[in-house]
C-alpha cells in the first residue's frame, strides 16, 4: 500500500509539474528550400513547414530572410574628355503571404558611387557582393491560424534591382543577382495534461491500490 502511495504522490507532482510547464515557452525552427542564384528581376516560392498543434499552443511566428547578392556596372564614355559618372545600385528582396501583404523586405544598398572614365572609349567598372538578412516577427490572430496546421505553406519571394546613372555619352551596362532561402521559427507554450487527466490517472491509482490491499487480505493466513 505504501508503494502505491507513493507512486500517487509522484503521479501528482508530475501533474503539477506539467501544469507548470504550460507557462515555458519553446521554440521549433524549420528551413525553407533554396532559390538558387540568378539574375535580377525574379519570382519564385519558398516553401515552409507549418507549426504542428499537437506540439502546444502558437504564439508567435518568426521569419529570418537571407538572400546573397551581387552587382557590378561597366561604364563606357564616347565623350572626348573624362567625366565623373554616378552610378547607384539597390536591390529589394520581398518574401510575401499567400495573399500578396508582405511577410519581410530586405533592402540593400550594393554601391552608391562616382566613377571617373576616361573620354575616347574609356571604360570603368565597380562590383559589389554581401549577405543580406532581414527578420520579422508575427503574433496577430490571422498569422497564428495561417501558419497552424498539417503540411506546408507557399511564400512568394521576389527580388528586385534599381540602377541609376547619368551623363551624356556615358553607356552603362549593369549585371545583378540574388539567391533567397529562409528559417522559420514557431514560438508556443507545451500542451499539457487536462486536469481530467490527471484526476483519471489519480483514480486509477487509489483502485489499483484498494484491488492490492484485498489481494494480500486474501493471501494472509488464518
């Protein structure tokens, strides 16, 4: 009798202990698939795991957007004389819901700058390349629900370049390219045991201890 005493009194602690976890929160992290690298202007899906609700209740949804980027510009100048050429290169990078509101935006400068080219066909060039990264962070109801539930869901991504120049008889030829992948992370609080639960277990617990009690009354000699 004493061992099922003391396996209720844990069988109540682990209860109360699972209750007590329901204020933790955790975190599960997924991976998107991988655009490759290609030129500039793009669309394509990036493609993430929902959050499994059997893991707990949702509570906020993180998405970490990266995408690699590269950019260089060839100038020519058919003047006879040098001239001081500006030249700027920006790329936007769009990861969007399936309904087209946008999820995060990566905008990034790759070079903004004044090249000086030599008259009579000179050339002159300048390139650029880095890792750009964006995060955004989502608790709103809709949010919650959308990225909730079996399977996958499609995030349109889309990258975009602006080039600007100016002079008169300048020619400039611009080449960008991007690559975009993203993480996920779903932030929720563990499901835990109903109280019914528990009080069921509880009471599995005390017959099975008054079932053990008869039996060694039974089995005592006369």
């Amino acid at each position: 009798m004493k061992l099922n005493k003391i396996t209720a009194l844990l069988l109540t602690a682990s209860c109360l202990m699972a209750t007590a976890a329901s204020a933790v929160t955790l975190t599960v992290s997924n991976a998107s698939n991988v655009i490759v690298s290609q030129d500039t202007d793009w669309s394509d899906f990036l493609n993430f795991q929902k959050f499994n609700p059997a893991l707990g209740i949702l509570t906020s949804v993180t998405f970490e957007l990266y995408s690699h980027l590269d950019g260089s510009v060839m100038l020519t100048n058919y003047n006879d004389d040098p001239v001081d050429v500006p030249v700027t290169l920006d790329v936007s990078v769009f990861l969007d819901r399936p309904d087209s509101s946008n999820l995060v935006l990566i905008s990034a400068s790759l070079f903004n700058t004044v090249i000086t080219v030599a008259g009579g066909g000179g050339t002159g060039s300048t390139s650029n390349g880095f890792l750009a990264y964006n995060s955004a962070t989502y608790s709103g109801p809709g949010d919650l629900a959308l990225f909730t539930g079996p399977g996958s869901i499609n995030t349109l991504i889309t990258a975009q370049a602006t080039s600007t120049t100016s002079g008169d008889g300048i020619d400039a030829q611009f080449a960008t390219t991007a690559d975009g992948y993203g993480t996920v992370t779903y932030a929720y609080t563990p499901a835990v045991p109903e109280p019914q639960t528990c009080g069921m277990l509880l009471l599995g617990m005390g017959l099975m201890g008054v079932l053990a009690k008869r039996q060694q009354t039974r089995a005592r000699p006369a």
